[in-house]
C-alpha cells in the first residue's frame, strides 16, 4: 500500500512520443494556449471597457470567457513543462488540484450556458419583463451561484477521491482526472460511481433546460422578423456553444470509463484534452465574429489603440 502523504503520480500520456514529436507538439501546444488567451482576454476587455456591452447576455459572456482562462491554466503550463521531462509526474495534492479545477472549469461551463439561455428566453418571449427580471443585483447572484454550484460539486467529488487508498501510481493520461485516480484504489469504489453518474445527469439535465427553453424561444421568434433575427443573432451562437462544450466534454467522459485501452495513445491524448482546446478558442470566436455589437466593439477597440500607438 502506498502512503498517500508521500504519493507522487506519474503522467504516461507522452509515453509514446519520441524527441522530434515533443519538440512539435510543444510549440503546437504553446501556440494554442497563445490564440486561447489572446481571443479570450480580448473579448473580456472589450465587454469590460465598452459601456454598451454591459447588458446581462455580455456580462455572462464574460464570465464564460473568464472561466476558459481559469480552466485552461491548471492544464497547459504544466503540460508545456512536461514536454522537457523524460517521466512527467505530479504531487497527490496537486495532482487532486488539477483535477478539481479542470472539471470545476467544465461544468461551471454548463452553468453559465444555462444562464445565457435563460437570458435569452426573457429577451424573446418576455420583453416586457426583461429588466424588471434581469436586475444588476440578481445578475450578480447568478453568476455567483454559476461559480459557487460547480466548486461545491467538484469539492464533494475531490474529498471523496481523496478517501481513497491507492494500489499504483501510474496515469494513463495527460493530466490528472477524477476517474483516473479512482481507478488506482484498492477498495470499492462504488459510492465514488454513484456520486459520479448523479454529477453527469445532473449536468446534462441543464441541456434539457436549455432544450425546453428555445423550443418557447422559436416558437415566439416566428411570430416576427425582429424575434427571428434576435433569434439568429443571439441564440444560434449560444446553440453552437452548447454544442461544442456538451460534445467535447462528453467525449472526454465517456472515453475515460468505457474508451478501449488498446487504442492509440495519441488518439486517447487528443480525445482527452479537446474540451480544453476546442471550447475556449471556438466559443469567443463563434460570439465574437457572429454577435454585431461584440464583432464592431472589438473593432472599434483596436481602431483606437492603433491610434494611440501612432
């Protein structure tokens, strides 16, 4: 048995990859975390300087773009790092950080998608109670609650995994996950399932919030040409983001339980950090090109900051 006060994992998802691999994935990876923070901090200080974008729909946005950078930096600076070690590892206790703050990251997501179909339900289907509903003070609390929810649920999640008595050292992956420590245990693990599969249900259930609020959200955008292109303004890049985190988190998930354990590393690698790639650059992106006021707010932005540089 292992003392968990001493425990030190071992990362073997680089395993396979030879010196010249390394040497491109680093800079491929390097340039990634770049575009995620550059598109991500550019849409947050556009919102936070441009006055006309503080409206509850870009204060969520924000909030969305923010927990990309909170999510995305307990992976890549240690993964970067790991490209110049011949046998990554990491602490228990930083290994269990990791882990709770990836997947807080992955789930407020959902938190904050939710939010934002919310807003738009009002915006579509109740104009008239749309400021009366969406006060400064209860943004406030929403966004809060889209933080506190996911750190609570991780929090359980992590003093569960952390109960644990652990039979190998050895991880399969590019970083530590909840279910990749699980597996290491040497007693049952079955509490740390249910809790598990009553996260995952309870978080795609927010889908079918989601779900059921655009199907009211279409039917009063028909009834005009001004819903139908609110409609298509606002809500379709809210649909393309759901879509990219639901997929590429669900992927993660279900490849990790049930995901065959034969297969190529490098296949295993991609599926296991793609909601850590695909989400946060696609979804400034997706809002950032597709809503007008964010897109000529950004260019009005840069506009003025290359005038003050010349």
């Amino acid at each position: 048995m292992i003392n968990r006060s001493v425990f030190e994992f071992q990362l073997l998802g680089l395993d396979d990859v030879t010196k010249e691999q390394r040497f491109v994935l680093f800079f491929l990876t390097l340039l990634s975390y770049v575009v995620i923070l550059f598109v991500n901090l550019t849409l947050i200080v556009t919102i936070v300087v441009e006055e006309k974008l503080h409206q509850p729909m870009y204060i969520f946005l924000c909030n969305l773009c923010t927990n990309s950078l909170y999510g995305t930096a307990a992976f890549y600076p240690k993964f970067l790092f790991d490209f110049f070690s011949k046998s990554p590892t990491i602490s228990y206790s930083g290994c269990l950080l990791q882990a709770f703050v990836i997947y807080s990251y992955a789930t407020t997501d959902f938190s904050v998608l939710v939010l934002m179909a919310y807003d738009r339900y009002l915006a579509i289907c109740r104009p008239l109670d749309y400021h009366s509903v969406m006060t400064k003070k209860r943004i406030a609390v929403l966004v809060f609650l889209s933080r506190l929810v996911p750190l609570f649920c991780q929090s359980a999640v992590l003093i569960m995994s952390s109960t644990l008595e652990l039979c190998d050292n050895h991880i399969q992956k590019l970083y530590c996950e909840n279910w990749s420590v699980i597996k290491l245990s040497c007693s049952s693990i079955t509490n740390n399932n249910i809790v598990g599969f009553i996260l995952i249900f309870f978080y795609l259930s927010h889908n079918l919030f989601i779900v059921c609020s655009y199907v009211k959200v279409i039917k009063s955008a028909l009834k005009s040409k001004e819903g139908r292109t609110k409609f298509t303004q606002t809500c379709v890049p809210h649909l393309l983001c759901l879509l990219n985190v639901t997929c590429a988190l669900m992927f993660d998930l279900m490849y990790a339980r049930y995901g065959s354990a034969s297969g190529l590393q490098s296949v295993k690698n991609f599926m296991a950090i793609q909601f850590l790639l695909v989400p946060p650059i696609l979804n400034p992106i997706i809002y950032g090109l597709k809503l007008t006021q964010v897109r000529n707010s950004v260019f009005r932005l840069c506009r003025r900051q290359k005038k003050d540089l010349s």
